[in-house]
C-alpha cells in the first residue's frame, strides 16, 4: 500500500483565516475562531485520514512584527518554528492585500526555503472579480510557489483542489498517528480554549487583550464531567468586565461553552467559571509557562 503522510503548515498574518481553513478541511471545527486578531496563541495539530492518506496539519498563531512583550515573543516563536520540519507550507493571504505583515513572512519562507502552497483567501468578498487575476500574476513573482490557489475558506471554494495538491507533495510513509485521532491535543486544553473563543465572542470590544484560560479540574463523576476553568487577567478592574452585571456576562460566556464542550466531549458536563488576577502574566516568561504556553519541543 502506496501510503502517504506528512505534516503541513498553516501560516500568515493575524486574522487572514488559518484556522477557519483548517476547521474546513477536517470537516468538523478543532480550532477556535473569531475576528480578533491573535485568537490563536497555540500550535495545534488537525489530523485528518482518509484512505492512505494522512495529512497532519499545523495550525500555528499569526506571524507578526510586534515583539514587545513576552507574549508576543512566543506567539511569533511558535509560528516560525512551525515552517521548520513541514514537508509543506501553505501560506494563507487575503485576496488584494499585500501588507508589511506579508514582507516579513516572505523574507522567513526565502530563509527556509521550504516549498509553499499559496492560497488567496476571501475570494467571496471581491467587489471586483477582474482585480484577482492581475493580483494573482504579481504576487505569483515575489516567491517560486509550487502552486497557487484562490480560496474561500469559509465557503469551501476550491478548497478539494487545494487539498489534492498537499497530499501529491506528501512523502510515501506510514500514517503517524491512528486513524482516529483528529489532533494531539488533550481535552482540557481543547475545553479551554472553547471558553476563551466565547469570552472573545461575548465581550467584543470589551475584551482585555491580556487574558487567557486554564482548565483546572477535570473529572468524571455521576455520569456528568465536572470541569473547573480559571479565567486569568491582568487587573482587578478587568474582572468586573468579564462577570458583568449580576454575573450576566459570564453565565452566557459559560452557556455558550458548555453547549460546546458537550458536543466535543459527547456527554453532559458541569462547568464553573472563575475569574482570577494575575498581574502581568503576558509579559511574563515564568507566567506564561505555568499557563500553558510552552516552546514545542
């Protein structure tokens, strides 16, 4: 048997669709999304099997210039380190925007020299259709892309095609992970980070940039999951945000996720929700490890 398996990088700026994309191409959603720029902090791994194919992709924080904090620092870490040791990128831009941001993550693909997917993303939202084809021709000549595709991530456009061409890159090799496996992540981390998509959703604009979640206990008891999740910021006065007037803003927050996490888990869970401080944790080294943001090895 002719197997086929690797691992593929998702990459781009913040807020371009990476995880979207990828959410589509498993056929069922793995990472967390929103329009805040920055949702995805982690390095997360969507297996997707199909036959003798096994395509393991990386999903990866949005490469920007910003290196101010420590959070920052690791974000950007996490996603440049995540070119390396892929047998494909797939570099995610939006149709008609070429930023800094993108100079910045070409001059990293030139360094790696490793072989990337181009995919126009939001195709969909084109006022002008006859703008793409010029676009497609002038970025076509800033790097020696194996293959260009214009995509919509959110409406499945070309995105069969998209995946066709990843797997014809893919080493003839054992799958590496069991056929089952959707990702490498435990279900704490995978719970955690539903509550932090829906504390991004339901605060908007109220949401202190500086705040991350930690599941603190998870264990199953009377047929139910009884799971415990810290909400961590950085002042006292971002507490009373989050709970809301008489609590209302963090009892939907926590509705929104369990409605989630039951779906994930498959069974009814009991969530509770706490809010703590930790001042400065993003800018923290020390802070941020003990929160769960730790180099790959």
């Amino acid at each position: 048997m002719n197997t086929r398996c690797g691992y593929v990088a998702i990459i781009g700026r913040p807020n371009v669709g990476k995880s979207t994309l990828l959410n589509h191409l498993l056929g069922q959603k793995l990472s967390i999304t929103s329009r805040k720029p920055q949702t995805t902090r982690h390095r997360l791994l969507g297996i997707k099997t199909e036959g003798e194919n096994q395509i393991v992709y990386v999903d990866t924080p949005g490469l920007h210039q910003d290196r101010h904090n420590a959070m920052n620092r690791y974000l950007n870490r996490t996603a440049s380190t995540s070119i390396d040791d892929v047998d494909v990128v797939v570099w995610l831009v939006e149709a008609l925007q070429w930023t800094d941001q993108e100079q910045h993550i070409l001059g990293l693909l030139e360094k790696s020299q490793q072989p990337v997917i181009l995919a126009v993303n939001k195709i969909d939202k084109l006022q002008d259709k006859s703008k793409l084809l010029p676009f497609l021709d002038k970025i076509a000549q800033r790097y020696p892309f194996i293959d260009i595709f214009p995509i919509s991530a959110l409406r499945n456009t070309n995105l069969q095609a998209l995946e066709t061409n990843i797997i014809k890159r893919l080493p003839t090799q054992p799958h590496i992970f069991a056929e089952d496996d959707i990702t490498d992540r435990s279900e704490r981390f995978l719970v955690a980070e539903i509550v932090r998509e829906k504390l991004v959703r339901t605060l908007g604009a109220e949401l202190p940039y500086r705040l991350t979640v930690q599941t603190e206990h998870f264990k199953q008891e009377d047929g139910l999951i009884h799971i415990s999740s810290v909400i961590w910021v950085e002042k006292s006065s971002q507490k009373g945000i989050i709970i809301g007037k008489q609590g209302q803003k963090l009892k939907s927050v926590g509705e929104a996720a369990r409605k989630d996490i039951n779906e994930l888990l498959g069974c009814k869970t009991y969530l509770q929700l706490w809010v703590k401080v930790k001042e400065n944790w993003s800018n923290s080294e020390e802070a941020l490890q003990q929160l769960g943001y730790k180099d790959e090895l």
